[in-house]
C-alpha cells in the first residue's frame, strides 16, 4: 500500500485571504491617532473609534447620559470620559463608570492589514 505523497509545508501554496463578511472596514489606522478618536458610521450605526497602545475599540458614539457623541472626548486609563458632562466608559466592556444601569454598546475590532475592522453581525443585532 502506498501513502499519499504530502508535499513539505512550506511548498503548499498560501491561499488568498477570503473577506470575512461578519466584519466591516470603517477606516484606516494611520489616520487615527494615538489616544485619539473618530466618528464613523457603519452599517447605519454611529460608532466611536478609540486608538490605545494595546488596541483599537468601537463604541457606539452616543453617551447614555444625554446622548452627546462620544468622539472628541479624553481618553484615559482604558476609560473615555465624554466632553459634554464627563461622564466615563470603561472601553473593553462599555460600562458607564458614573452610571452603573447605563452602558453603552462596545463591537468587537480588528486590523487587516492597517485597516480597521468592526464586526458587522453584532451592528446589525444591535440597530435598535
Ligand atoms: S451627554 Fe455625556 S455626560 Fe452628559
């Protein structure tokens, strides 16, 4: 009986990476600056991007205190403080640090090749 013959790994030809239709490009890296922010709208959602050393967030871009867009707030500690009243979200989570019972939605992110990414099921479960 003969084995199949396996070609050694680094002969097998690297496949095209496929577009992954769960995630939505919302704009490049370069372009946001460190500890800065960035209104974006995708899929109909308004969406602050935040940058961090360690990583970028998305936020939905509307503070649950009295609904100002995040985006031009201070960004601190893992934490975004909207300009209008100061309220606090922690990034990771969304959790209002100055109102428990108020968070406000966070999406998952990545970057491809220096292009921002949000995930595009949980905008869409979340449009209401
Ligand atoms: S509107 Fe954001 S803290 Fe008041």
């Amino acid at each position: 009986m003969r084995l199949p013959v396996v070609p050694p790994h680094n002969l097998v030809p690297k496949m095209p990476r496929k577009p992954d239709p769960k995630f939505v490009a919302v704009g490049r890296l370069d372009e946001l600056p460190m500890n800065g922010t960035r209104a974006v709208v995708a899929e109909g959602q308004a969406i602050v991007l935040i940058r961090t050393p360690d990583k970028v967030f998305a936020l939905r871009n509307a503070c649950s205190h009295k609904g100002s867009a995040l985006n031009g707030g201070w960004v601190e500690d893992g934490k975004i403080h909207c300009p209008l009243h100061g309220w606090a979200y922690a990034l990771a989570s969304g959790k209002c640090l100055s109102n428990k019972a108020k968070p406000v939605a966070v999406f998952p992110t990545r970057i491809v090749n220096d292009i921002i990414e949000v995930e595009l099921e949980l905008l869409m479960s979340r449009k209401s």
